[in-house]
C-alpha cells in the first residue's frame, strides 16, 4: 500500500531490551516460521516442480484462503507503520488511505474476475503473460514486467524497514557506536528465516502464515482502539490534544498538519486517494494472489469481503492522534510512533503480541512480492528473451533463485541507504506502476489500442512522472520528497502519479488513431471472447490449453 512518508529523520536511539515483549515476539515469529516450512507439505502435488505449484499455490486457493492471502498482501508492516505515522506527523492527510481502500474494491470487480478466467485459460502466471498474449508484443510486455520488478524491490525493503521499527523498538535495534554486524543479526536472522520457508514452500508459505498474521492484528486493533482511549481519557481528549500539536508552526513557518484537510489539500487528497486506487491492484504481488484462488467466483467473493480491511485500516490510522496524545516519543523518528506506543501503553506481554503482528505482517506481504517478482523475471525475462524453450522445472528452479536474489538486494537496500531513500523510491514505485494500467485493464476489455501506442503512452507516463518526483523537495529531502506536484493546466497541487497516468492515456489514444490509419501492424491476439468469462466447470478451462491463435474482435 502507497503512502506518503512523515518528513522525519530516521535516526533512533537504543533502547534497554524488553524481556517479556522480546519472549512473546519470539515465540510467534518461531510458531509462523514452523509453518511456512510446513507449508510445502499443504496441499502438495504430485508434480510440484513447476511454476503453477510453487508461484501460485497451484491456484488451488479458496474463499477464505484468498481473502487472508489478499490482505497479507495489501495490508503489510509498513502500512501498519506508516498510515498512523503519516498522521502522527501531518494529521488528516494521512487519512487517504482510507478512502482509496474502498474505492478500489469495485475497481477490481470489474476486471479482476476477467483477468482470472483468460489467465487460467491459457496458463498466464502474470501480468506480462496476459499483455504478450493479448498484443502480441514482447516489447510492451517486458515494459511491464521491468516496471513491475522495479516498483516491488523498495516495497520489500520497505518491509524489512517495519521490522526494524519493530526490533529498535525491543532495544535490538543497536546504538550508533554498535558493532554494524551485531546490530543488524536480528535483522538478518529474520531475512534467513524469511528466505529458506519461501524458498521451499512457495506462495503456500504466506498463505498458510497470513491466517495468523490476520488474527493478530485484527486482536491488537481491537484491544487498541477500546484499551488506550480509556487510558488516554477518551476521544474527545485525543482530538484535542491532536488538534493543537498539528497547529503548531514546524520549520518552514507552517502549521505541522490538520486535524481536517481544508480547502488547499483536497486536490492533492483526492488525487492521491484516486491514483492509488488505480495502481494498487497493478503490482505484480496483488495479482499474484489473486491467480492464486481456484475459480472466478472466489475472487468475486472476495472483493465484496475485501471492505472488512477497510474498516481496520480506519481504526488503525486513528492510532496516529493517539500517539500524540500519549506525547510518545520517537526520537526523531516518526516510524517508530505506534511500536513505541504499544510499548508504553500496552502490558509488556502484549505489547510482545502487537509487535509480532507488525513483524509477522512483514514476512507474509515480503514473501509474496519476492514470489511475485521471481515470477515476473522468470516468465517474461528468462523465457521470452534468455531461454525460450526453458521447461516447467527449470522456471521453477530459476524462480526459487531469483526469490532469494530479490530479498538479497532489498536487505543490502535497507542495510546500506538512508530509510527515506526506501521510503522514496516506493512512492515512486506508485506512480511508475500505475502507467501498466492501460495495457493490463485496458486489454482486458478491448483490443482497440495499438501495442506500439501502449508503450509510448508507458514511456511518457514514466518518464514524466519520475522527473516530476525528481523535482519535489522537502524540508530533508532534496529530490524525491513526495509524491505531489503542481497539475499543469489546472495549478492545483495533485498525485504525480495520476497526471502522469492521464498523459499516458491521451498520448495511448492519439497514437491508436495514427498508427491505425497508417495500418501498422498489430499483432496477434491469442484470446478470445469466450476467454474473459470463463470459469473452472467451463470445457477448455486448463493451464495445458494450448492458447488460441484467432485474432479477437476488437470490441470485446
């Protein structure tokens, strides 16, 4: 989930261990680890040595199952982290994450479904699978695909980044004269551990441990929103108290935030609310989990029980004002406002719960998105450029590597750069994954546009929107320090990420009718009507089906 970053140094000091927090934390974090390496045994296939079985579970997954998986996806650490943190540091308008929860619910009921029948029907395992098949151009597919693996790789990071917050918070953190192996053996413990179960379990791993991650955070949430209001003297206390610290003038001779957006930040609320509802169902590991469930009425299912997380996210934001409230001290660093506030108002053995839930809600969403990126890189990589004729063992072989090299590089992200250099280049992944829209959704409904158009719309959509990422400054950050900009033409501040997707829509669109009339060649479409529809009981639903070769009509 994208959100924008507190504007704080992430510099923290060390703290005394917490005995009973670490016993507890340790506890689960071993309980889920026993299950991710139990997970290869669930659900088993005879020919498990192949991509269908370890990146997608065998797309064996139910309602339920799904419905965990899903929200072990998309609700991670660091939105744990992060939303109330962008609220303890701005106020309201850390709240757009709420709203862009909910509107992409019925988003994706429009295209999710179509996207599971056409990619059981002919085996796709990914986006790029679906964009090559239905275009018929590996160019734009592996456009996708790079965009994809480039906006993953700092959202693992970033997980990483929120069990970190997690062991600072236990005093596993380090000190800044602490030895730089010693300081980071917690971290690194946990990367191994998170390594060897995705490794041997697949996409099982993380849906089996996803049931536990859920459980406990919907348990902290629950006792947290009843338990520190009544310590804290009520809503109406924390409101206040919110109300005023937010109206305090900071650095730049500005308030620090609101309580409620006003009239100058709804453009930029409404846009950034919008523009991460488009791309949030565009990552490779949303999809991932989504070709994961075994028919199309699962995922139908699923996106009208989907809202429940909505209304979580919503109370968990609300942790933002309370840690004002409590005056939690960050020591400099906004990400550590809701670890540190379950540690001063929570008992010891439940702050040891709470913490495991933020860890835990780490290893499940970071496993899939490496899954999701060794997928990506082995379909539409390997085998369309590097090895055509690769077989299903060896790109599964190929994939589990490339797992383990994706989490490599996250760690050494993490380990070696600043935390808001993490923290940017996802805000940038936002944007730069929202410009696959067109070719992914689009294609799902109609093959009126040209491939060729496609890629140039991707190309200016990516380019401008970097560059207009480029030149935001903040008060620590000289490039990359938000994800907002003036919208040219309108003057009203709004999500780079939209306008640069409205680019690259217009410029998709006015090349169509060029390279049509020029009668450029098109491609082949390897779908067809009956593709899009499709379910598990329909004839010639199968992974084996040899994909069709009539060109579709270009209106379905």
């Amino acid at each position: 989930m994208t959100t924008t970053p507190p504007t704080t140094t992430l510099a923290a000091a060390p703290q005394g261990v917490n005995g009973v927090a670490l016993a507890v934390f340790v506890f689960f974090f071993l309980a889920v680890t026993v299950m991710g390496f139990l997970a290869a045994r669930w659900r088993k296939a005879e020919q498990s040595a192949n991509l269908d079985e370890w990146g997608l579970g065998g797309r064996s997954f139910g309602t339920w199952v799904t419905w965990f998986l899903l929200g072990g996806d998309l609700y991670t650490a660091y939105t744990f982290v992060a939303v109330p943190a962008a609220i303890y540091t701005a106020g309201a308008a850390g709240f757009f994450a709420v709203p862009y929860t909910i509107l992409v619910y019925p988003l994706i009921f429009t295209f999710l479904p179509r996207l599971w029948s056409v990619s059981h029907r002919h085996g796709y395992v990914t986006t790029s699978d679906f964009v090559r098949g239905r275009f018929g151009s590996k160019g734009l597919s592996l456009a996708v695909a790079l965009t994809g693996l480039l906006a993953t790789m700092p959202y693992i990071a970033l997980q990483l980044v929120g069990i970190q917050a997690v062991l600072d918070v236990l005093g596993l953190g380090g000190g800044a004269d602490a030895n730089c192996f010693v300081k980071d053996l917690p971290l690194l413990i946990a990367f191994a551990v998170l390594a060897a179960y995705t490794y041997s379990s697949g996409l099982r791993a993380p849906a089996l441990i996803a049931f536990v991650k859920d459980g406990l955070i919907y348990l902290v949430i629950v006792v947290a929103i009843i338990y520190i209001p009544i310590k804290l003297g009520g809503f109406g206390e924390i409101f206040h108290s919110a109300k005023d610290a937010l109206a305090v003038h900071g650095p730049t001779g500005k308030p620090r935030g609101e309580l409620a957006s006003g009239p100058n930040a709804q453009w930029a609320y409404a846009t950034l609310a919008l523009g991460s509802a488009l791309a949030l169902f565009m990552y490779p590991h949303s999809i991932t989990a989504t070709l994961s469930s075994r028919s199309r009425n699962v995922i139908r299912r699923n996106t009208t029980i989907l809202p429940l997380y909505s209304l979580m996210l919503g109370l968990l934001a609300l942790l933002g004002f309370m840690a004002i409230k409590a005056g939690t001290d960050t020591r400099g660093n906004a990400q550590l406002a809701i670890p540190q506030l379950f540690e001063d108002m929570f008992p010891s053995w439940f702050a040891g719960v709470a913490f495991a839930a933020i860890g835990i809600g780490a290893l499940v969403p970071a496993a899939i998105m490496s899954i999701a990126a060794a997928n990506l890189f082995t379909r539409n990589v390997y085998k369309d450029f590097l090895k055509p004729n690769a077989t299903p063992a060896q790109e599964h072989k190929v994939a589990k590597l490339v797992s383990l090299l994706v989490k490599v590089g996250a760690l050494a992200f993490v380990l070696t750069m600043d935390k808001t250099v993490a923290i940017n280049f996802q805000l940038l992944g936002g944007i730069w994954i929202l410009q696959t829209m067109p070719a992914l959704v689009g294609g799902l409904f109609t093959r009126w546009f040209h491939r060729w158009a496609l890629l140039a719309g991707w190309a200016v959509g990516m380019v401008y929107g970097t560059l207009a990422a480029y030149g935001v400054a903040s008060p620590t950050q000289k490039h990359f320090g938000g994800s907002n900009a003036q919208i040219p033409g309108l003057g009203e501040i709004g999500y780079i990420g939209l306008t640069a997707f409205v680019l690259n829509v217009v410029v998709t669109v006015v090349l169509t009718f060029v390279l049509k009339a020029l009668k450029a060649p098109e491609g082949i479409d390897e779908t067809v009507p009956g593709d899009y529809t499709a379910d598990v009981g329909d004839t010639g639903v199968t992974a084996d089906l040899p994909p069709a070769t009539a060109e579709a009509p270009a209106g379905h």
